[in-house]
C-alpha cells in the first residue's frame, strides 16, 4: 500500500467573492487524498455520518481513493462554514459542528499499519500521536496541525513533531510554535527542538524547505483570479507526500521535486471550489503545471563579472 491519510472528511459551505456551495466535499483527508490519488495509491482513515452524501463516497471511489478505513457512524457528518474576503487570503469561520468527528478515534487494520507512507492530517495531536503507535516504521511520516493545538496541547504536539519525518506548517504556526517572526530564524528554532525537515506554506508566496543540511524555495503558481483556496495546504501536503511515496528513494528522498508537486496540485485545487479540480486533472494537466512551477524556480546560471 502507498499512502494512507488520517484525517477529516466533512461537508463543508463555503463563501467567496466568486460563489457559495453548501455542503460540498471537505475536509484534510479528502483533499490530500484527491491530490496524493495522481502519485500513488491512497487509503483514508476517517469518520462520517449517515447524511454523509452517497455521490460524494462515489467520487472518492471512483477517483481510486481506498475508502475502507472511512468509517458510518450514527450522527451527522462534521460540517465546517467559512467565508472568505476580496483577497481570498484568509477564511473566516462561521460555523463549526464537530458531530460524528468529536468521538472521532482511529483504528488501524494489519495492512494499515504496515503503510509505506503516512500523513497524519490537521487532528487532535494526541489522536496522531495514537496513530503513530499503531504504524509499523513507515518509510516516511509527515503531519500537519493548527494554531489551536498549538495553543491548546503544545506538550503534546511537540511530541508528534519530533517523532515524523516532515513537519508541513503555514507561516503564522511556524511563529507561533518557534515565536520568531522570522521564518528562517523560525525554521532554525523548530529545527532544534527536534524537527528533523519542516515545510513553511506561505499561500500565493510559495513555501520554503528546511533541514539540518538543506533549505529551498519553491515560487507559487501565480494565478490572476483564485475561486477557492479552501484545501490548498492538504493539496500541497498530498503532491508532495504522493511524490515521494511513488519514488521511494528512502536514501536520499527527492525533496525539491516533491516540494514543486505540491505546489503543482495546490495550484490546481484553488481553481474551482470543493476537490472539484483535483478530482478532474488529467496526468496532461498536471504535467504541464508542475513544469510551470518547475520554470519558475529554475534561474539560468549568472556571470557578473569575467
């Protein structure tokens, strides 16, 4: 098995300067796994309600997203309600029903456990923390979280960041964790605390790359008009976990490659509301944004001076 993803799956509604949909497909586990689906095979664990809608289960399935690990349980669906201002920058949060979710707690199969990759998605750090000690030493483990853990559970979540491969923040958590205003002085704290590579998304400003040995910057896609940007940090998550995973160089893992994949399937993410766009993109499609991405962050050699 490729990559499995522990995480949400939700409904979400959603307001934009561009449109409204109401209860669409959301959630972290159902965007990384419609991105990661293009690289490797992917497994989701996860839990929904009875209302959860049969075409939305379709279209995960008919995307080759393994959906045994989603659990049905008596109960509504977690729903999320966000609105989002003329610069798409940020959403605001309206509504937020945990439902089902709230009891939300992950059980491994056999073949789960034995997953080559895992991403633990934005939950309870002490629900990945149970997740990881189900895993069988995956090759490659990488997580995400939220300000409110790390507000709320810092201890804990500290915990989870130490013991995976690759720590995927935004720019704001990574101050917050490390409180430096500086990323690459933000990088450099959270480095010591244990982080063996951290990946700092920054929206339309690209994300950066830091290890012990290695940092890299990789351009954003520059779109001229963004419809939904909702899902583009679990995109990003799924392209460059679903590269690695389908390289499997546990030597020396392709991390700038991956980083410009990521960046490839956010990109696309954010041009239609919901996973829609992810679950569309043709292998053409994606091939052709990742070598757009790939150009910009390519600057020919310079001679200043003979």
């Amino acid at each position: 098995m490729g990559v499995l993803v522990v995480g949400s799956v939700a409904l979400d509604s959603i307001h934009t300067p561009h449109g409204v949909v109401q209860d669409a497909l959301g959630g972290s586990a159902s965007y990384f796994s419609l991105a990661a689906r293009h690289f490797t095979p992917v497994q989701v664990v996860a839990v929904v309600g009875e209302d959860f809608p049969p075409a939305s289960l379709a279209l995960l399935r008919r995307c080759g997203v393994d959906t045994g690990g989603l659990a049905v349980q008596p109960g509504r669906t977690f729903r999320w309600t966000g609105e989002y201002g003329a610069d798409l920058g940020y959403a605001r949060t309206l509504a937020t029903e945990l439902n089902v979710f709230a009891g939300f707690h992950p059980a491994l199969s056999g073949e789960q456990r034995r997953a080559r990759t895992l991403f633990l998605a934005n939950i309870d750090p002490e629900l990945q923390l149970e997740v990881l000690d189900q895993a069988e030493r995956p090759r490659l483990a990488a997580c995400d979280t939220m300000n409110y853990w790390i507000d709320s559970k810092r201890e804990v979540l500290l915990e989870v960041l130490r013991r995976v491969d690759v720590c995927l923040l935004n720019d704001a958590e990574a101050r917050q964790l490390s409180g430096e205003a500086q990323l690459p002085r933000a990088a450099r704290v959270l480095l010591e605390m244990g982080m063996k590579r951290l990946v700092i998304k920054k929206g339309e400003h690209g994300a950066l790359y830091f290890s012990h040995d290695d940092r890299f910057f990789c351009p954003a896609f520059p779109h001229e008009q963004l419809v939904d940007p909702t899902g583009a940090g679990d995109s990003f998550a799924g392209g460059f976990l679903g590269y690695l995973d389908r390289e499997g160089d546990a030597a020396a893992p392709p991390f700038r490659q991956a980083m410009v994949c990521g960046t490839a399937m956010a990109s696309l993410c954010v041009e239609a509301f919901s996973p829609q766009r992810l679950a569309e993109a043709t292998r053409s499609e994606i091939a052709e944004r990742v070598r757009a991405v790939r150009a910009l962050a390519h600057v020919p050699e310079i001679e200043l001076w003979k």
